[in-house]
C-alpha cells in the first residue's frame, strides 16, 4: 500500500467513527420542511386569521410555517379543496425552492379540482418562482408565460401584475436590465393609489417592485435613484404589519452605500440585514459578497476571506446558489495566488471550473468570454503546474496528518466517553426521581428483627423505635453525631446499637448515617426550589457534612451521579414543567 493509499484510508476510518459516534450519541432532529405541526391553540381559529398571523410572522418563517400548517389541516378538516390550496400556497413562500415545487404542485392539482383560476395562477407562479431561484430559467419562463395567459383571459389585474414582476426578475438576470427597469417602473405606478396596495398580497407586491427598482439603479449606477427609492421602501416595510422585506431594502440600500464610497454605513446596513435575513441563503450570498469586497477595499484581508469562505458555506449545501458563488470562487484563487497558498489555490479552481460549467448551460446569454475568464489553456496550466508542486510536498506533511488522525481518534474517544457518561447519569437521574418517593420509608421498611437471640428482643425493639424517632427529628444532620451519642440519646451501649444497625439496615454506622444524609438532600433538592440554589458547600453543610468533597463522594457512592449533576437537571426538568 502506497502513503497516499494509507493516507486516505486513515482519513475513511475515522471519518466513517466520528458519523458513528455522532449518529449514536445525536438524535435526528433533522425534519423535511415544515411538516404539519400540532397546535391545539390554532385548531379552531378562522382561516382569516391564521392567514393573518401567517403574514404577521415576517421574517420568522417558523412561526409562519405553524400558521401555513394550521390552516392546511382545517381545510383538509372540512374538505375544502380550494383552502387546502390556499394553505399550501402559503407554505410554498417560506419552503426550500425544491419543495416549495412540490407545494406549487399541489396547489395546481387542488386548483383544477375546485376548478378555481386564480389558484391556477399562483400555482404557476409559484413554480416559476422556484424554477428562477434554481437557475432554470427556461421553465420558470414557460410557468410565468402560462400564469399570463390565464390571468389575461380572466381579467385578473393583480395576477398580471406579479406575473410582469418576475418576467421583469428574468430580463434582468439576463442582463436585459433596461427593459426590466421598465416593467418595475409600470408596476409601481399600478400601485399609485391606496386601494390597490390594500391586502397582504397587494403590499408585499408593491414592496418588491420597489425593492427590484432600487437593485436595478444600484447596478446601472443611478445611485441617487437608488438611495431615494431604497428609503422609500425601508420605511413602507417598517410600517407594514409583516416585516418581511425589511432586510431586503437594508440590504439594497448598503449596497447603494458600497457603490457609492459609505464603507461604514454599509457594513453597518448589510451586517444588520444579513441578521434578519438567514433563512434567504441566496439573499445572504449575496450580502456576504458585497461585505467581502468592503473588506478588501479597507484593507481588511481576514474578514474578506471570512466572507467570501461564507459564501462556500451556503453553496455546499445550497448548489443552486451559483451566480455569487462563481464570483466568490474567482475571488479566492486570486487570494490564494496571491498569498501563494497552492492547496487552497487549487481546491478553489477545481470549484471554480465546476461551477462554471453549470453556469455556461444556465446562463445562455452571458458573454463566454467574461464567463469563462478562469477556465481554458492557462486555467489548466496552471492548475497542472500546482499538482505537481502539491505531489512533491505530500511525503512532508505524512507524519503531520498521522498525528492529526491521533489526534481526531483520541477527540473522538474524548467526545464518546462524555456522551456515554452523560447517558449514564442521565439514567441514573432519571431512576432516582422515580424512586425519591420512596427513600423516606425505605429505612422503616428494614427497620425490623432479622436476628434472633443475638441480644435480648425488647432491647433490640426499644433501639429500633429510637433509631425511627431518630430520623423522623432529622438527628443525622448533627456534623458531630457519632456512635457513642447516638447510643446515649437511644440509651443503650454502643455494642447493641452497632449490633443493630448491622442486623436491621445492612450497613455500619457510618454509612448509615451518611445515607440518611444524601436520601435527605435528594429530598429537600426536589421539593425545595430556594435548597437548589445553594451552592455545593451550602448544601454538604446544611446536610451534615463536614467538606463539599466528602459530600459529593458520598452522593456519588450512594447514587452514581454527582450532585451538581443531579441539581442540573433537577433544575432543567422543573423548568420544563413550567413551560
């Protein structure tokens, strides 16, 4: 086996043991978006008002999504084909752009089924919309261009409206920006008056012609234009009950700031949009983009780097984010070059040369010269020219990834005994919850005659009762308690009360006393909310021992859990119960 083939199947191993742990130790909480979630409150609430508290929710598309998924289960409560569809509609605005598809489809299956057009629009819409996110331009034409011709047979004007928006979205990815200004431009002046803005549907319409109107002046440099616009729409989303556009315009306004020389202002408009935008991946890609170049302008070469790596976050797991992640990719090799960081250098131009290749089939109509500024002969040149350098490197950085696989192996072996110790005394919590309720009698229970004619019957009877009262007055808490003054409180010798404790309870004095002990703080930390917020020392004090370590060995040995574990989660389960 070769260095490099031991090398990778070093790296597989423990690759393949840390998914093991993690799967192990991890439960799944990973859900397809928003499945039907249970809401007792919502159940009965009109449909007029779960769409209202749809709307309201804004940004925080999990509120949203209980909303959309409320009102889905009352309309398949009454066999409402027409509001199942509804609800779906609104579950496709806040979905994944993949099942936002699937939603679309099923609002156009319960459209036709309840034979209602205008359903028949938005779920058209809807998947063109989603086919645009994902770069397929052609079909997202194709949805937008039948949207039209039923909204124009129909005579819906608002659904004529939305669909000359996103037509307008097309012509301007496609570089066709002077006709698309156009179309935004007509769209607002439809909204000119009051009545036609009136609407959740409506408002948020005439926000995001406001919004691509202002994105359109940012890249034809009308910056002045922009600026005014983008203040026009940061206030109208400001007094709109669903704060949904807000950091849109935020955003669009930094970047009219970073166009026009406002580094701060910027920063301080994108950071702030970027905040409230973190569910939008390709809004944020966008975002973090422009970030990065404010960086580079100051000067700052780590948060430009930060940034543009950023980008390659969202585009691992979000592919169909490509057009900024292109450019991020471009932006890397050149740092790299620069900084003459041939791995990185190279990692990033095999992403660069992937992804524009899926640029070259997605963007038709972009000048391949532009397009293709990082691929052909010197791209590949180049990048054979690092390969080579990289091959004669890898025999120096073997010893060093060994000790890394140590490493990572001696991590995980950290991480697995903490997760399984945690398991343990997570069980064990558990067993000592349910069984608290029985340590106040589980010492009269034994307390009886197991000995015969070892010492006289009414003596051992008279001992036993005193043991009781004993406990009952809590005499065990005395720090200074010992044999002898527990014999002259019983009055009897120490030989009989030994003798009897040994017999009835099936320990020595001592672990007697510190077992009443520890079943007593068990006790007082369930029922006594203030006794909890003692700290460990306050408690080994008031529970009669003499150090904080002598009372955790002892809670430990009695319980196999340490205390400040145990009032840990004592504390999380009442909370819990609380909420």
């Amino acid at each position: 086996m070769t260095k490099k083939q031991l090398l990778d199947t070093s790296f597989l191993f423990v690759g393949l043991l840390f998914f093991t742990i993690i799967k192990a130790n991890f439960p799944s909480t990973i859900k397809s978006n928003f499945q039907i979630i249970e809401s007792d409150s919502l159940k009965e609430k009109a449909y007029k008002y779960l769409k209202k508290g749809y709307y309201k929710s804004g940004n925080n598309f999990t509120l949203a999504g209980i909303y959309a998924n409320a009102y889905i289960k009352r309309a398949k409560k009454n066999t409402n084909n027409i509001e199942i569809a509804n609800g779906y509609y609104l579950l496709s605005q806040i979905s994944t752009e993949k099942r936002a598809l699937e939603l679309a489809d099923s609002i156009l299956l319960y459209g036709n089924k309840s034979n209602n057009k205008e359903l028949l629009i938005k779920g058209n819409i809807q998947k063109g919309i989603n086919y645009y996110y994902l770069a397929n331009y052609d079909e997202a034409l194709s949805m937008f261009l039948e949207a039209q011709k039923i909204a124009v047979k129909e005579k819906n004007e608002f659904q004529q409206i939305v669909v000359r928006h996103n037509i307008g979205n097309l012509k301007n990815v496609t570089n066709q920006r002077k006709e698309a200004l156009e179309i935004f431009r007509d769209n607002i002046k439809y909204f000119n008056t009051k009545e036609k803005k009136e609407g959740y549907e409506q408002e948020r319409q005439y926000l995001k012609s406001l919004f691509r109107l202002a994105n359109i002046y940012n890249v034809l440099k009308k910056l002045d234009s922009a600026e005014i616009i983008n203040k026009i729409g940061i206030k109208e989303s400001l007094k709109s009950e669903n704060k949904y556009m807000y950091p849109m315009f935020l955003a669009c306004y930094g970047s009219t700031m970073q166009l026009s020389g406002r580094k701060e202002k910027a920063l301080d408009s994108l950071k702030k949009s970027a905040r409230l935008i973190n569910n939008r991946k390709a809004r944020l890609a966008s975002i973090y983009l422009i970030i990065s170049k404010i960086y580079r302008e100051k000067g700052n070469y780590n948060e430009y780097e930060n940034y543009l790596l950023k980008i390659d976050s969202i585009y691992t797991n979000h592919p169909e984010i490509i057009k900024e992640t292109k450019i991020s990719y471009e932006a890397l090799v050149n740092f790299y070059r620069g900084n003459k960081n041939l791995e990185k250098q190279l990692s990033f131009m095999n992403k660069l040369i992937e992804v524009d290749s899926v640029l070259d089939i997605k963007f038709q109509n972009v000048n391949k010269d532009i397009a293709r500024n990082y691929e052909g002969k010197n791209l590949i040149s180049e990048k054979e020219s690092i390969i080579k350098k990289l091959d004669r490197r890898k025999n120096k950085y073997l010893y060093l990834n060994l000790i890394l696989i140590t490493v990572v192996l001696f991590a995980i072996l950290i991480i697995y005994r903490f997760y399984k110790k945690k398991r343990v005394y997570q069980a064990r919590f558990k067993e000592l919850i349910k069984d608290q309720s029985n340590f106040k009698n589980n010492t009269k229970n034994k307390a009886r005659s197991t000995v015969q004619g070892s010492i006289p019957k009414e003596i051992e009877t008279s001992i036993l009762q005193g043991l009781n009262i004993f406990e009952e007055e809590f005499k065990f808490l005395d720090k200074n308690i010992s044999l002898k003054q527990t014999a002259t409180l019983l009055g009897t010798n120490t030989s009989y009360l030994s003798f009897v404790i040994n017999s009835s309870k099936k320990k020595n004095f001592s672990k007697y006393i510190s077992d009443l002990r520890i079943q007593y703080s068990i006790k007082k930390l369930t029922e006594d909310k203030k006794f909890r917020l003692y700290s460990i020392k306050a408690i080994a004090n008031e529970v009669g021992f003499k150090s904080q370590e002598a009372f955790s060995k002892a809670f430990y040995k009695k319980t196999g859990i340490y205390p400040s574990h145990f009032i840990n989660n004592l504390k999380n389960m009442k909370n819990k119960k609380l909420t």
